[in-house]
C-alpha cells in the first residue's frame, strides 16, 4: 500500500462514514434506523438513482459499503449482491448490519483500483461517494467498466469541483489564511474528508467516464452546500457556526443550484 492510500485507509478505519454521527452509543438496530432515516431525509435522490427498485435478480456490486444503509436497500430488494471497501471497519459495520435484519451479501476487503473479479462479472456497479478518495480514481472506473457486462450500467456519485462547498473551504483555508492562489484541487485534497480527496468538474467528469457507451450527469445541491446538516463536523468552529446562521440558502436553491457538490454519474457500457 503506497503512502497516500494509507493515509486513506488508516482515515476511514478509524470510522466508517457517519459513524461517529451515528454510533457512537450501540451498534443495535436502533442506531442502523436512525442512520438510514437521516441519510435518506439528507439526501433523497439516492433511492432513484441507485435504482433499489429496480435491482431484483440483478448482480449488484458497491464499491466501498460505508456503514451499509445502501447496502441493506439492494439486500431488500433482491439483489444479487456484492460488497466491497477498503476497510475492515466498513465491511464490519455493514456485516453487522445485514446480520441484524437477516440480509446477505458476499463482503469483502478490496481495493477498488485492483478489484479481484473476473470480466463481465456484474449487472450494475454502484458507489456512492468513494472513488475520489482513491489515489487513483481512473484505474478504478477502468475496474468498474472491466467487471461489468455489455449493458451493464454504473452509477457513482463523485464530487463536483465547482460547488459551494468547494467555495466555502476555499474561503477559511485560502482567503481568510492569506493564501488566495491556493487552487480549488488543494482544498479538496487537504480538507475535505480523507487526505487526497479528489473533486472534478463536468467535462473532468466525462473524460474519466469516456470508455462507456453513454454517460449521463447531473449535478445536485446538498445538505453540505446548504450548511443544513451536522456534516462538516471536522471543521467545526467559529467560522462554521457564524456561516451556518447567516448562509443565504434561498439564494442558492433559487440561484446556484448547479453549484452542488454531488456529482451523479449514470454510464453504460
């Protein structure tokens, strides 16, 4: 494992995301509802477009299982399903969840830039939020589109480098320190979750997706950018509490809305 991705690792084996949030108390069913109610309420567009209803019989992969809330949604539905994430804490924590409700996956401990399958191995790939915390974000989609059949679709969700959390961070940690010339891909590496943390704009986007037949994006607004939301726990301060009580959220919703820091891949091969 070479030096950023074990920084990567050793940032997410401390806690799975949301974890701390989460909990902190038990690792009952309780605390499993109330992550997947929260998730849910913060980020509704993810039922749509991970495409839960429609995954019955279908030979589901998620790269990088978190804490499983997705997860337990493909299990449900009856997907044919597969889990992977760099940590063991993750694979745990969602392990322990599918145990509490009688779900089942084949989970495992995997790195997404050397996946272990075989070709044409998948229906549909599925990753919320995690290939831009790999060191090399293209030689893991060259892995999703290498384990999916012709036909096969991925969906992944990676960061928009133009949202106004991107803007917001570059205001502490460049503007207010003196350090304007500091780019928007520093930021991001050094401040926004795990260190090395990568953000692409659309076209960036596409160029990382070109192999497939057809790629669809879309950008959306979210709790972050909204400052609607306990995210941002790491950067807790003066200047969060001060910006969360006076942030024009209907200026940006009526605005702004393509600043959003969620960006929504759907490729087909």
């Amino acid at each position: 494992m070479d030096a950023l991705k074990k920084k990567v690792f050793e940032f997410w084996d401390e806690a799975a995301c949301g974890e701390r949030l989460y909990l902190t108390a038990s690792e009952g069913r309780n605390a499993f509802d109330e992550h997947e109610s929260v998730r849910y309420k913060l980020e509704p567009y993810i039922p749509e477009f991970a495409g839960f209803d429609k995954a019955a019989g279908k030979r589901v992969l998620e790269i990088g299982v978190g804490l499983g809330a997705d997860h337990k949604r493909f299990a449900e539905a009856g997907a044919i399903l597969t889990g992977v994430d760099l940590t063991p804490r993750a694979v745990s924590q969602t392990s322990r969840r599918l145990e509490l409700y009688g779900l089942k996956s084949d989970l495992s401990v995997a790195d997404a830039e050397r996946l272990s399958f075989p070709d044409n191995s998948f229906d549909v790939v599925y990753s919320w939020g995690v290939i831009h915390h790999s060191p090399d974000p293209e030689s893991a989609v060259r892995e999703i589109f290498r384990v999916l059949v012709p036909g096969g679709e991925a969906r992944i969700m990676i960061y928009h480098k133009l949202s106004i959390v991107g803007f917001a961070l570059w205001i502490r940690y460049a503007l207010l320190t003196l350090r304007p010339f500091t780019s928007l891909g520093d930021i991001y590496g050094k401040y926004l979750e795990s260190p090395g943390t990568r953000a692409f704009t659309v076209q960036e986007g596409k160029q990382l997706f070109k192999d497939f037949g057809s790629v669809e994006i879309r950008t959306v607004l979210t709790h972050g950018d909204l400052l609607a939301s306990a995210a941002g726990q790491r950067h807790e301060g003066i200047f969060l509490n001060v910006a969360r009580a006076v942030w024009p959220r209907r200026i940006i919703r009526t605005f702004f809305r393509m600043f959003g820091l969620f960006m929504l891949v759907t490729a087909r091969k």
